[in-house]
C-alpha cells in the first residue's frame, strides 16, 4: 500500500495532490505485468549469465544479517550468504546453508545486507576510474551510463571491471533525430542522428556490434538553454517504435529520455521499456515565468496527465524520474527563477511521481548526475529521498535501487538480487534500514562485496585520484 510519507514530504515542503483518474485495480507493483522485461540479458555484456567468474577462488560467507534480497521479498532475519569464485552460491536461515569448511566468516550481527545499489542513469564520462571507486566505496556497485561517444564504450567497460571500481552499463550514443538533442551537447558524438525506420534499426544493430548494454532514445525539443529555448528536431513515431522492437529482438532494454507528454505517448506506442526523467512541463511549450505568474505551476500544466499515468502503469514501463538533478538544472537554467517558484516545481514532481505510484507504476533509481561542482559523486541519497517523499516505502526504494535498475542496465538475471547464481555484488549496513525512521537515504555502506570479493572502503584502491570535475555542458 502507497501512500506519501508525511513526515518526509513535510521536509520539502511537499503537498501530494491524489489523481482523480479512476484506478481500476488492474494496475499493481507486481512484476508479472511485464514479466518479459525480467529476460532482458544482453548478449555481449561484460557479466552474461555464462561468462567464467570474476571473483577469485576464496569464498565469503556473511552470518547473522538480516537480508533484503532487492526483489521485494520480506527481509530474512538471522541469514547466511555464501559467496564463492564471484557469485552468491548459496543464501538462507541459519542452520539451513552450509558453509564451505575454507570461507571466510564475516559476522553481521544487527546488520543487513542489500544487493549493491545501482545508478542505472547517470553522465559518467570524465575522471571515470576515480568517480567509479568513490561510488563503489560508497555502495553503489553498478552504474548505467545514459549516453556517451562510441569510443567511450570499450574504455567505459574496462574502467568498471577494475576490482576497486563500480561495473559501467552503458547505451552508448543515444538515438535522435539528425541535429536533435543530445548532439547539441560537447562534440555531438554522444547522440546518433537518424532519419527513417530503418536507420533507427541499423542504428541499434550497430550499438549492439559496439558492446551498447542497451538503447537509448533521446526525444527532446528542447535544448536546455533556458534563455533561448529553441525548437530541436525530434525522432518521429515510425523511428522511435523500429528502435524500440529493433532493441527488444536483441534482448536489450530500450529507455527514453522524455519529459513532455507528447513524446510520452510516441514512446509508450512504441513499447519503451522506461521513461527517463519526470513528466513536467519543459519548454518550448512551457514558459516558467507565465507558469508562475498566473499560479499555474502544477498538474494541470499537464495535458490528460492521469490517463497517461495510468497508460504508463497498464504498459509496464519503468520511471526513472531523476528530479534531484531537474531541479538543477532549472535552477542553473533561470537563476533568477523566484524560490517558492522551484519549490512549486518540486512540488509538482513529486506529485507527479507519487500519483504515478499510486496508479501502481514502478520506479527504477537514477540520479542523472553528470559531475557538476557542488554535487559530489557517491550514493545518490538525494534521489532515494525524493523517491520516499513520493510515498514508496523503503523496502520499495531497495527494490527501486537494485532488482529495477539492473534489469534497466540489461543486468535482469546478472545483478540487483541477492540469490544464488547471481554476481555477488552487495553492501551491509548497520541497523534495519526499512524501519520507517531508520532513513534509508543515508544509510551508509559498512561492508561493500563486488564479485565476491571485499572492498576496502579505507584505502585509496582507485587507480586514480579525483579531480574536482567542471563539465563543459552540464544538463544531460
Ligand atoms: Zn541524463
């Protein structure tokens, strides 16, 4: 049951105004709307369910924490994970689970253990090793990169194999049209124009060749430039619903990137597997000033927006609202946008996101975060925050953080659970970080296990230091 958390969206200042679109029951958290989406397994990923093992031959076995498995199961009290040559083998109450006579016994006692966090979106590009082990040491053992120039694919890869560095998924460039958004941005190689159908399926088939872990559409007019916002070209319906199947016969998830509901609706035609972003109004068919003047900064800025909620709910498609960093880039955007103007638009995103919930939809953790000063890398708490505010309970946001956002990275049957077969990439914390007080958005990882084996969280381990990196183009 759903419902927002009063005493976090208090914090924000948060007022959840209820869809009044009729539910219907047909809509739930269940998995089994879109059991489909649970084989994505990308063919040419670096950790496929038949690659050898990555963890060496010591085996590890955690006793006495509770676990949270990131499947939404209820937590396991008193539990044992055994860990061998990269992968859980084995996970159960005590005394049920044998452990090999040669492991190494961690006691967890008054712990949890979680499936390592996964950013499934995120800019990642620049000081790579360095970013990889601050997030890895901070529990986060996987990210997903939205969109990068092919050459970064190999490197990106390579960077997150590095025993001290979180794994890197990534699309690779981002489909769009021809001079359309993202190629606005540095040197234009993170976005691949493309005209027709069959383009857009050549398009895929040639990140499939690059090593892409899935698809990613840009459908974006604007460009980001508040001042001047300009009409960019968008990918019509015919090239978006050819990438989507295109994507889906390789067995990869196809996400787009959307925020007006016009493309929302091209997008769910076209079968995407998630939306990226929060649904608000962006220019150029929004003009944040006269939104503000005349008080009208709230769902009603939004055409039919309960119908498409429930749409998006009845198509099994996953959000990654990513509203931490919307809100910065407003704010970066119109610096002189008066305050309680933002706070209406966090209002309005939240709320957003909480009907959206309340429909049934299912969310998926990404933070967009792209290395801008002053937003240092690391778990995204700020993001886990937002998604407590919008009434997700916190065994929800784990589920969100791992099983979701694996499966968005083509990572489905590799990583975001803990149950024998699958990577051994996991964290412990202290204390139970469900409780409704326990304030899962700043727990802290005390134990990081990444292919098996034990992260050093004290010593500098990364195979460089971090800069503090200044990006040329921030909004992404
Ligand atoms: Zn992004």
């Amino acid at each position: 049951m759903r419902r927002a958390n009063a005493a976090r969206y208090r914090v924000l200042g948060v007022c959840i105004r209820r869809c009044r679109y009729p539910i219907d029951g047909r809509a739930s958290m269940s998995h089994t709307a879109d059991a489909s989406a649970d084989d994505f397994v990308n063919p040419v990923s670096p950790i496929g369910p038949d690659s050898p093992p990555a963890g060496g031959p010591g085996a590890l076995a955690l006793v006495g924490c509770t676990v949270v498995d990131g499947a939404g199961s209820p937590p396991l009290r008193q539990g044992v994970i055994v860990v061998e040559a990269g992968r859980i083998t084995a996970l159960g109450p005590a005394g049920s689970v044998r452990i090999p006579d040669a492991a190494r016994i961690l006691r967890c006692d008054g712990q949890t253990a979680l499936p390592g966090l996964i950013d499934s979106h995120t800019h990642i590009d620049r000081d790579v090793p360095a970013v990889l082990g601050v997030l890895l040491k901070d529990g986060v053992t996987s990210v997903g990169n939205t969109g990068c120039g092919p050459d970064m694919v190999p490197q990106l890869h390579r960077a997150g194999a590095h025993p001290a560095a979180a794994r890197v998924f990534t699309s690779g460039p981002a489909l769009t049209a021809p001079g359309g958004y993202p190629g606005t941005r540095g040197d234009g190689t993170v976005a691949r124009g493309v005209t027709s159908a069959t383009e857009a399926e050549a398009a895929v088939d040639e990140l499939v060749a690059l090593g892409a872990d899935f698809i990613k559409l840009a459908q974006e007019p604007f460009d980001f430039n508040f001042r001047s916002p300009g009409h960019l070209p968008v990918l019509g319906p015919g090239p978006v619903a050819a990438a989507a199947r295109r994507a889906k016969a390789h067995g990869l998830p196809v996400r787009s990137h959307v925020h007006n509901v016009t493309q929302l609706d091209i997008a769910l035609d076209a079968g995407v597997t998630s939306v990226e972003h929060m649904l608000f109004p962006l220019p150029p068919e929004a003009d944040y000033h006269e939104l503000y003047r005349d008080g009208a900064l709230g769902t009603a800025a939004l055409p039919d927006l309960c119908r498409r909620l429930h749409r998006m709910v009845e198509s099994g498609v996953y959000l990654v609202p990513t509203i931490g960093n919307e809100l910065i880039n407003i704010r970066d955007g119109l610096p002189d946008f008066p305050e309680d103007g933002l706070r209406a638009i966090e209002e309005l995103m939240v709320t957003v996101l909480s009907q959206y919930l309340e429909a049934g939809g299912r969310v998926a953790l990404g933070s967009d975060w792209v290395g801008r000063p002053g937003v240092p890398a690391g778990m995204p708490r700020q993001e886990l925050r937002y998604l407590l505010a919008a009434g997700m309970t916190p065994l929800q946001v784990v589920e969100a953080s791992t099983r979701n956002a694996a499966l968005l990275c083509g990572q489905g049957r590799t990583l975001g659970v803990l149950e024998p077969g699958r990577c051994a990439d996991l964290i412990v914390v202290d204390g139970d970080p469900l409780r409704p007080d326990a304030a899962l958005d700043g727990i802290r990882a005390r134990t990081v296990v990444k292919d098996g084996q034990l992260v050093s969280l004290t010593d500098a381990g990364s195979p460089a230091p971090l800069r503090h990196p200044v990006p040329a183009d921030p909004p992404r």
